[in-house]
C-alpha cells in the first residue's frame, strides 16, 4: 500500500520565517486541530491580524498588514512591542494617530514628517557636516 501524504511538523520553520500560528492553537496531532484549521481556513473573512514588531520582516506583511496602508506604524523607528500593540489598537496608518500619541522624540519626527507630508532636515547637523 503506497503512502500518498507524510507528515512534517513545520512549526518551528513558519515561526521562523515570521509567521504565526495563533488561529491554530490545538495540537496538531489531534482532530481539534484539523477542524480548526478547516474552520479558520473556510471562513469568508481573514482571521484577526495579530500585530507583532517582528511583522514588517514577513514575506506576507504587504498582504496581510499593509495593503493600502501608505505609512504604517513599523517605520517608527526602535518601536517597542507593547507600542505596537497600544497604536495598533488606534491604528496601523501613523497619518491616522492622533497628534498628542506619546512616542520618543525621533519618532516624533518621523510622526510629524508623516502627517505634513515633508521630509525631516536637520539644518544644524547638515551645517556640521558641510
């Protein structure tokens, strides 16, 4: 009798490349998991979108996170994990934040060049420079 299918365990390579499984938390070995799967995977909607800082190296990210979004809020420079997930509760796009979001001073700059639409030029340094 010629077996058709094998089975791999691929977790730990979709975690690597950035990928999540957070819609498939039951065991894989167990019939749960295979109609949770199916359940998740059948659905007419997308599942939740989980926001992770890790999110923006994943080859789905365009896909998934960004799709009509012109700045999200992974180009905040040095953005911890907890604020990702407090501005994403707001908000992807960092034109859509509200002025007074509390952030460090140069993703202050990156806010503020975002939403004049005009690039930062530090004038000072540029002279020290020349």
């Amino acid at each position: 009798e010629a077996e058709f299918f094998t089975k791999r365990d691929l977790t730990e390579a979709i975690f690597r490349q950035g990928g999540t499984l957070e819609m498939l938390e039951a065991n894989a070995d167990s019939a749960e998991s295979i109609a949770n799967i199916k359940r998740v995977t059948s659905q007419p909607d997308p599942p939740p979108k989980v926001f992770l800082t890790k999110c923006k190296e994943c080859r789905f990210f365009q896909d998934c996170h960004a799709r009509n979004v012109r700045h999200p809020i992974w180009e905040l420079k040095r953005i911890s994990p907890e604020k990702l997930e407090e501005l994403a509760a707001t908000s992807v796009e960092i034109e859509d934040l509200p002025d007074n979001v509390k952030v460090t001073d140069k993703q202050r700059i990156i806010l503020q060049s975002v939403k004049t639409n005009t690039p930062f030029i530090d004038h000072e340094k540029l002279k020290q420079e020349l």
